[in-house]
C-alpha cells in the first residue's frame, strides 16, 4: 500500500507544474493508465448540461457520446466508481469493439461535493479491474478534479481580465474626442475670464483642472492597454536625470499647489545622464509625485533626492504620509489597485506605469515604507556609461 500511496503522489506532483487544460486533461490520463496499467483512458467534464469527452487516448473514443440515462452519467451523479462487465459493456456502445475494450472502469471527479466529470480507464483484459485498482484511482481522482479546477478557474479569470481590458480601451478611446472639445471650450472661456475675481471664473478655472484630471487618467487607461498589449513605444536616448526631476517640479507647481516639492541634489558633480525616454521618464517621476501628494497631509513637504550608487543613478520621492501597511505592500505595483485604506480619487495605475517603464529602462523600484512615518519611492536607473554605449 505505501508503494502505492507514492506512486500516487508522484502523479500528483506533476500537476503542480502551470498546464493548460488541454495539457492537464493528457497528463490525468496518462498518469491514471500507468497507475492501474490500463490499455487505454479518456476523461468527460460536464459542459452546458452534458458530459462532453475533452481528451481521449484513442480518436475511436470520441465516437461514442454518454447517454443521459447511461453508466457514465450515473457515477457522475452518484459520485460512486463503478467497473462494467463484458456484458454490461457491449450494452453500452458498438464502438468500444474497435478499441477491443473487454473491461471498463469509470471514476468520479468532484471537488467539494461537486461532479465535474468521469475519468474512464479500459482494458483489453476480461474483468481486469480490481476493487484495488478503484482504492488507488479514489486517492489520485482529487488531486486530478482540483488540477482541472485550478486550470479552469485561471482561464476564467484570465478571460474576465481579457474582457475588462478590452471593454476600458474602448471607452477611453470614445472618452477622448469629446472631453477634447470640452477642454477646447473650457480653455477658451479659462482664457477670457482668467484673473477676474468673480465666481464664474472660480467655476471655470475648477472646470479646467477636473477637466484636465479626466484627460489624464483616460490616457492611464490607454497606456495601461498599450502596455498590455505591447504597443507602448519608447524613444530612447541619452538624457539628464536632474533636467528631468526639475522639469516634474515645475509641473507640480501648478497641479498640487498644496505641497512644496524639493529637489535634493547629492550627485556631487557627478553625471547624472542615463540612456531612456525622456517624456516616459518624466511621466514617472510626476505619478510619484502625484501619489506622494494623494498620501500626504496639505503643507507638507515632498523630497525628490538624486544620488549615486555605481552603477545606478537613484531617484527617490519621499513623502510625509501615513505609509503603506504591510497587507498593501505586495499588491501595490498591480493595475488598478488602490489600496485597502485609500480613500483618494484615481484609479490605482500611477505605480503600475511607473515600474513598467522602469523596467524597460532595465532598472527597477524598491519601497520604503513605515505606517506613520511616510513613504519613500526609490527609481534606480543604470548610469549611461555602464550600459557600454
């Protein structure tokens, strides 16, 4: 018995491998030919009402259908294994006298009281199959319904991601022609009204900056989707690091105009050129001061510090917030994620962009994180000459 229990598990590790369900469907019933020496195995999941066959060792099996009324239907309902005589499989099917079957087994697959399918093992042998062989197919049927249930359950969402993604690149795509025609009026009224101390100017200048918030967080959107979909192209050259924190500051000036950001420079006369995309990566440093401002009290100060590393130059954007709690810290590079205690406006995808074009600039992004104490965001980015131009 103990033999057996390891050849089981030995099956089993196998599917902790990522499989297709196509390739878990092989694998299950390759594993359970070898573990009851079977000549040939199928496997029948319940689709739309009716169990379809899904893989088969032999093409003649996908010939005969399971009947409503018929064994296969009855231990997927049952949830009990059964193994057919002769007789009992002559009734059944003509097919099964091609494949020379004399001796049939079907074993249930359900996972938490419920059926998903039959497994089917067959034999040229006359009452070959033992209560044995039912025993050790009754250890391995778990382990083979939680691999297809996991396989499923991936494919779902993974299609339900598919379809979020498709579904927002759309809208945000139908979104910009009219909320450029908006701003184009907004701009105009903004430029005759700008300076006068009325309260339709007050109106109009707070049309312009949400106006402009909705134009920036649909082209997150557009990104999100073009990094996706591996159309977000870069222009790479050499670039100043220091030119491009300074141009970020000035920025934040007219956006977070309740926050004073501060550049800290500790190069040291050192270069501070890195080879990349200068509107990407000032695209990242304005999300990092974006979320730096979300997370921080009005009157606070942001910090943004060049320093030198060999063989990265790293950009840090510190705040004064309340932190990030451990149960966010893993989570926080992913789209769409905001965090469990936000309570701020935006869509989670400052960070999500922020690592992605790091990335290709073959540098990375590392937290630094204490709740009460604030955040501080660390960019390290190779230094143009240890890229070997």
């Amino acid at each position: 018995m103990d033999h057996n229990l390891e050849r089981i598990y030995k099956a089993g590790f196998k599917f902790l491998v990522p499989l297709t369900l196509a390739e878990n469907y092989a694998l299950i019933v390759k594993e359970a030919i070898k573990l009851v020496k079977a000549d040939e195995g199928s496997i029948l999941i319940e689709q739309d009402g009716t169990l379809q066959r899904t893989y088969a060792s032999s093409p003649h099996l996908y010939q005969i259908k399971s009947s409503q009324k018929g064994y296969m239907r009855m231990v997927f309902r049952t949830r009990i294994p059964l193994i057919l005589s002769p007789k009992e499989i002559a009734k059944v099917n003509p097919h099964f006298k091609k494949i020379n079957a004399k001796s049939i087994m079907i074993i249930p697959l359900y996972y938490k009281n419920k059926s998903i399918g039959v497994l089917t093992l067959l034999s040229a042998k006359k009452n070959y199959f033992t209560q044995e062989d039912i025993n050790t197919l009754k250890l391995f049927s778990p382990m083979a319904t939680l691999a297809i249930r996991k396989t499923q359950a991936y494919d779902e969402t993974q299609k339900a991601l598919e379809a979020r993604d498709l579904f927002i690149s759309m809208a945000a795509h139908e979104f910009r022609t009219p909320l450029t025609t908006i701003n184009g009026y907004i701009q105009l009224l903004y430029s005759k009204l700008s300076g006068a101390a009325t309260t339709e100017s007050r109106w109009i200048e707070e049309l312009s900056w949400e106006t402009s918030r909705l134009i920036l967080l649909v082209n997150e959107l557009l990104e999100v989707h073009r990094i996706k979909s591996g159309q977000f192209r870069y222009h790479f050259k050499e670039c100043s690091l220091k030119e491009i924190a300074q141009r970020a500051i000035k920025i934040s000036r007219f956006t977070h105009t309740h926050h004073k950001v501060i550049l800290e420079d500790k190069l040291d006369s050192k270069a501070d050129t890195v080879i990349g995309d200068s509107d990407k990566l000032l695209q990242v440093v304005t999300n990092l001061i974006d979320n730096a401002a979300k997370f921080s009290p009005q009157g606070t100060n942001i910090i943004i510090s060049l320093k030198f590393h060999t063989p990265y130059l790293i950009l840090t954007v510190a705040d004064q917030g309340e932190g990030i709690s451990k149960k966010d810290l893993p989570a926080i590079f992913e789209s769409f994620y905001k965090g469990t205690q936000s309570k701020t406006r935006g869509m989670g995808l400052g960070l999500f962009i922020a690592k992605n074009i790091i990335r290709k600039h073959r540098g990375f992004i590392k937290i630094r994180t204490k709740k009460g104490t604030g955040t501080s965001i660390d960019v390290l980015l190779p230094i143009a000459s240890s890229l070997g131009r």
